[in-house]
C-alpha cells in the first residue's frame, strides 16, 4: 500500500523530504562552490589586467630606449660622417688660390 501511495505521489511530483533536504544541501554546497569560483574568477581577471597594463608599460619602455637607441646611432653616424669628410678633406690640395 506505502509503495502504491509513494508511486502515486512522485507521479504528481513529490518527493520524500530526506530526499528534499539532501537536494537542499546540495544545491547550497554547490552555491558556495560558485560563490568560491566567482571570487577566483574576479582576482585572475584582477591579476590578468595587471599584467597587460606591465606589458604595455614594458612595450613603452622598449620603444623609448629603442628610440634613443636610435638617436644616439644617428647621432654616432653623423659625427663619423663629419670625421670622414674632414679626413678626405686633408688629403686634397688646393687647387688655385681663393
């Protein structure tokens, strides 16, 4: 008779309350799991943004000596061109009187 009743009740869609309170259980244990997992989500996407933003100021850094790198090249370049055309310039002889 109990099996009959049971069966005729989980037709209708109830459920024994031990039933019911381990599927409470578990869905707050799950919730907390969530809440964990939504913190830790929070602080990677923290910890990721900071490391985009050290990249990006590592990338400027980069270019900034990059550049002086450069100038300090073109600067090295044109004094040795100087050098050079004042070197070639001993060599020749005056042609005529100015």
């Amino acid at each position: 008779m109990f099996k009959l009743f049971y069966r005729i009740m989980r037709i209708l869609g109830f459920i024994p309350r031990s039933k019911e309170r381990r599927l409470t259980r578990e869905i707050v244990l799950l919730e907390q799991e969530n809440d964990k997992l939504i913190k830790e989500m929070l602080e990677v996407q923290d910890e990721n943004g900071s490391l985009w933003d050290m990249l990006d100021e590592i990338k400027k850094s980069d270019i900034a000596k990059h550049q002086q790198g450069q100038l300090a090249l073109d600067s090295f370049m044109e004094e040795l061109k100087e050098a050079m055309t004042d070197e070639m310039m001993k060599d020749f002889k005056p042609v005529g009187e100015a």
